[in-house]
C-alpha cells in the first residue's frame, strides 16, 4: 500500500526521471513515523527503540503518555508522486540531542516537511531553526491530532513566525490523502523557489 499512484510497487516505473530528498521533521511525538509509514510504498525502515527509563527523563512525556518507542535515527520511505517524480523520504528526530545527525541528514535535502502539533508549538522553534541554519526550505503541516485545539491559520501563521510564503497545511499523519496533499503544497513551494534560485 501507498503509492500516490493507486497502485502497489516495489519497483520504480520507467517514466521516473527526477528522484528528490526530501526530510519530514517535527518534535517528539509529532508524528514523524506514522507519516512516513502511511506515505511509504516500500516496507518503511525504522530504528524505534523501547523508551527506557533513562529517555522518559530527557523526551518530554506530557500528554502522550501513551507513547512507548521513540526514533533514535531515522525514518525512510519511499512514495511515488506522480509518473515522473520520486521522493524519498527521512524521518528526522527533533530531540535536541540529535543536533549532530542533522547535517548529514540535510545534505542534499530539497526540502522539509515540518510537522507540527497545535498543543506544542512552540516546540516547532528549535527545528525551524536548524532547517534555517542547513538553507533546507520548508512547508509546515499541523497533523491533527483527536482533542488537540484548532485555531484559525492566520494565528497558527503568527505564534509560529511563518514568512507569508511558507506553506501551512492541516494532515491526518494517519491519512494517504491528507498526507500526500501535505507533501505536494511542499512540492509545489519548492518548484516555485527554483527559478528565483537560478537568476
Ligand atoms: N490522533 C492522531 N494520532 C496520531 C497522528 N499521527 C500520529 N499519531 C499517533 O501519535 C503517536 C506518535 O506518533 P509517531 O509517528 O511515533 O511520532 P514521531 O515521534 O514523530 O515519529 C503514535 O501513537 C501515533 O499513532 C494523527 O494524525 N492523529
Ligand atoms: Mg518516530
């Protein structure tokens, strides 16, 4: 399951002929995983690790007490946009710990989905940053979780500082649909950066 094309596919189709990396990011418990497992159309490789004891001190635990496993390295997966263009897709940590891994994982990045949480905004700062800091530019997508409070998008815009052309959207990580559109407002931000960068 989880090709944007319909169909399951182990192999890529011969039309493909641009592949982009591309980083979905977010703080602890954002969502990250089930994101890139949703989108995925190839079994999604992923480091989890039982949280320990040791971890429930440093990752902040309020409200989703309900998580057990945490990503210690990455996501990866892989979902076929359309006939021509491929993405391939890394789950990156948000925990501040992992500050080191992001300049490998930036290396060659188009572009960054920054999933974000209504309840914890302001935890999106941190990685904003570092995605500024690596020149990775980003879309930001609320995945919506059941009770979290929703609010209109002009403040979600201004309690996170977003520049007017930085796409927002609102997913369901748990979603195809809402989750590939997620990805195609990034997509489509992008492909309007490029010729701006080549003048
Ligand atoms: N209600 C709801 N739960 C979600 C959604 N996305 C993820 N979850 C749940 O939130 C928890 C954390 O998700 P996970 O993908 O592991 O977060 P990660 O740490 O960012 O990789 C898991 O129990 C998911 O099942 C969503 O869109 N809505
Ligand atoms: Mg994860």
């Amino acid at each position: 399951m989880g090709s944007a094309l319909g169909s399951d596919q182990l192999y890529l189709p011969e039309t493909v002929s641009t592949a982009a990396k591309i980083l979905i990011v977010g703080h602890f418990a954002v969502g990250k995983t089930t994101f890139v497992g949703t989108l995925s159309e190839i079994r999604p490789l992923r480091t989890e690790e039982t949280m320990t004891q040791a971890g429930a001190l440093v990752d902040d635990l309020a409200g989703i007490e309900g998580k057990t496993t945490t990503t210690v390295a990455m996501d990866f997966g892989r979902l076929t946009l359309s006939e021509r263009l491929v993405l391939y897709l890394f789950g990156a940590p948000g925990q501040k710990r992992f500050t080191q891994l992001w300049k490998d994982m930036t290396y060659g990045a188009l572009g960054a989905l920054v999933l974000t949480d209504t309840r914890r905004l302001d935890q999106s700062f941190d990685i904003m940053g570092l995605l500024e800091e690596h020149a990775v530019p980003y879309a930001v997508a609320v995945n919506h979780f059941d009770g979290a409070p929703s609010y209109p998008e002009e403040e979600i815009r201004e309690a996170l500082d977003l520049l007017p052309e930085t796409p927002l959207v609102t997913c369901d990580a748990r979603d195809r649909i809402s989750s590939t559109q997620a990805l195609i407002s990034l997509v489509q931000y992008l492909q309007t950066r490029i010729p701006q960068e080549q003048t």
